[in-house]
C-alpha cells in the first residue's frame, strides 16, 4: 500500500483477473471476521466454565479457573495482537525489492570463488 497508494491496493483485488473482485474482498472482511470469533469464543468458554463449576461445586472451587481464565485471556490477547499485526503488515507491504538482494547478495558471506592458483 506505501508503494500504490489506495488506487494501487485496491487494484489487488482484480488479481489476477476482475472476477475475483468479490472473492478477495469476502476474503479481506472474513480474516479480521476469524479474528474477533476467536477471542470472543476463548473468553465466553472460560466463562461458561467458571459458570458451570460455580453451580455445581459452590462459590471457593471456580477461584483458580477464574486465574486460569485471566491466563488464557493474556495469551489470547497476545495471539490477537500478533494476528492482527501480521495481517496489517500484509496489508501495507512494500512489493518493490530489496536493492541487496536485487544485487546477489544475501545478506550472508560473499561467494568464493574456486580458481586454480598457479604457483611461480
């Protein structure tokens, strides 16, 4: 998107024919879509469980599920933020390529190359 600007990044969805115009934009809406069903159904299970064990075992036994549960939602939180950079990342990815590797160059050790040394 830095490269094209908005005109650019809408010209993706007609990739690679105008057809697919639908298809990739249902496929842009359901991946945040995937996202917010995700943590919605982590937080409401760990809810409904602290819920059951409290009207079947009383009020003390759901106090370390309840921990549990604010465990689960720090890491669904941090899985939720991870995504979602990802997918912006994606979003606004640059497709102009890198001038290093345009050049051969790896980033790694240079090549060495084998020639047959004559001695004097």
């Amino acid at each position: 998107m830095r490269a094209g600007g908005v005109r650019g990044y809408l010209a993706t969805f007609a990739a690679p024919n105008p057809i697919m115009i639908p298809l990739n934009f249902i496929e842009s809406l359901t991946r945040a879509f995937s996202l917010l069903v995700r943590l919605f159904g982590n937080v409401m299970s760990g809810v409904f469980v602290v819920g059951i064990v409290a009207s079947l075992a009383g009020l003390l036994v759901p106090i370390p599920l309840m921990a549990l549960d604010l465990l689960t939602g720090a890491v669904q939180a941090y899985i939720f933020a991870v995504l979602a950079m990802v997918f912006i990342a994606g979003a606004v990815e640059d497709d102009s390529p890198n001038p290093t590797r345009a050049a051969g160059t790896s980033g790694g050790t240079p090549r060495q190359t084998s020639e047959k040394r004559t001695s004097p």
